[in-house]
C-alpha cells in the first residue's frame, strides 16, 4: 500500500432479490478496447435472458494502460438497454483517489501504473514532479469534475443473496458493519476460503491464469493489461453453474 491511509465514506451496496442475472467483470486497468469487446459479448448473451440484468465491474478501471480517460467516459454514459452497470472501488481506483487528493504525500501511485492514467488525459510526467501547486492545477484542468466524482463515489461491496462482490476480498462471517475498506480493497482473497458461510465471493485483484471456481470464491481476474484476456462471470437466478465469458488474445 502507499500513502497513508484515511477513513473511507464508501457504500457498501445491497441488493434485496437477486436479477435474472448478474454478469461481473475482472480487473480492466484501462484496457478500454478490451471492455468494449466484453460489454458486447455480455449484451449478446442478455439478449436470451427475460428480466432484469445487472453488470458489475470489480474495479481497478485504472492504471497500466493507456485508456483510462476513455473507458471512464464510457462508463459515464448511459447503460446499455436492460441492463444495469455497477463500479466497484479497486484499489488502484482508491489510490488514484488519493493522489489527486494529495500528489506528494502519494507519489509512488506512479509507479503502479498512475503514470499510464495520467498519459491518458494528456499529461506526462518526467524524473522529476512539477511543484505541488502547479501539479495541483494541472490535474485540475485535465482532469473532468465528473471524472473526479465518479471515482470518489464508488462503493466498496454489494450484496446480492449468497452472492458478495467485491475488488479484493471479504469477511464472509461477518456483517457488513464488521468489514474492513483496506481488506475489501487491498486483502488476500483466500481469507474467503476459511469462511464457513454458503456466500460466495465473486473477485479480482490477483491474477490468475484461467478464472477460478473454489468453494467459497470465484476469481476472474486474468491480467487484462497484459494478457489482451479479460474475463467475465455471468450468474443467473436459480443456482446455475456459473458461466465466463473472455476476450480472446491478438
């Protein structure tokens, strides 16, 4: 982790009943060309389905690639029809979050991929950061307000049944109130495999060649910003098997 670390005032969301499914998306790191592709092979297969579908992105949208600004923008527009978009908070979002809050004090961003963000919107830093008031004002002009607020308010979790979606991890035996932001973001996965809950934890943030199914995870993160491979899980009302769809590499 860097920086320090503050208070989160991030939601945790709750879904009462769950859709006629729910389709969630691994770790993107602004590979724009590569959600696109997902987002139409996701409304491909909706377009069978009756009801209600939700689409959750398990977060970490940026860094590592050049799209960021854009993918954001997308993310910004209007859902696709029928079908509902919800951003989870990764924790390269949060330290983004935190760099443009404060630039010296969470500096080492850059070198986790913030460099390849701010590329994104145009601006390229050298060796050296400019004086912290003028790199202050250059983020504030590149940078859209809606841009700014939309990673600001990403929630943590959601709920959805026996179904908890979050970036990092999950205290499946605990409660929402007993959850942790720095675990929900920054945790070990495997803290879901000793839980003796039946919910089930639908994640990224570590790598995996092929997405997982264990008896109390499933990980879909597969390195999207250097294997051209991001991976989707769709879970429909019933219990089905869960299915994964993926972009395939050039």
């Amino acid at each position: 982790m860097i920086g320090r670390w503050r208070k989160t005032s991030r939601r945790m969301l709750h879904l009462p009943t769950m859709p006629a499914a729910i389709y969630a998306v691994g770790d993107i790191h602004g590979r724009f060309d590569l959600y696109h592709q997902i987002e139409q092979q996701i409304i491909e297969d909706a377009a069978s389905i009756d009801g209600p579908k939700l689409l959750v992105i398990l977060g970490d949208i940026v860094d590592r690639s050049a799209g960021v600004s854009g993918l954001i923008d997308h993310l910004l527009a209007p859902d696709p029809a029928g079908i509902q978009r919800v951003i989870l908070c990764g924790n390269h979002d949060d330290m983004m979050c935190r760099f443009l809050d404060d630039p010296a004090g969470n500096r080492a961003w850059l070198d986790c991929g913030g460099a390849e963000t701010l590329a994104s919107y145009g601006l390229h830093l050298g060796e050296v950061m400019p004086p912290t008031m003028r790199l202050q004002h250059q983020l504030t002009t590149i940078i859209p307000p809606d841009h700014r607020d939309f990673l600001m308010g990403l929630p943590l979790s959601l709920t959805v049944g026996d179904y908890v979606f979050a970036h990092a991890s999950y205290n499946l035996d605990q409660t929402d109130a007993r959850q942790d932001a720095q675990t929900l973001m920054w945790g070990d996965p495997a803290l879901a495999d000793r839980a003796k809950s039946r919910r089930i934890l639908i994640h990224g943030h570590v790598i995996e060649d092929e997405p997982c199914i264990r008896p109390n995870r499933i990980s879909i993160d597969t390195g999207a910003y250097k294997t051209g491979v991001l991976t989707a899980v769709r879970l429909l009302a019933g219990g089905c098997t869960p299915t994964f769809l993926s972009t395939k590499p050039k």
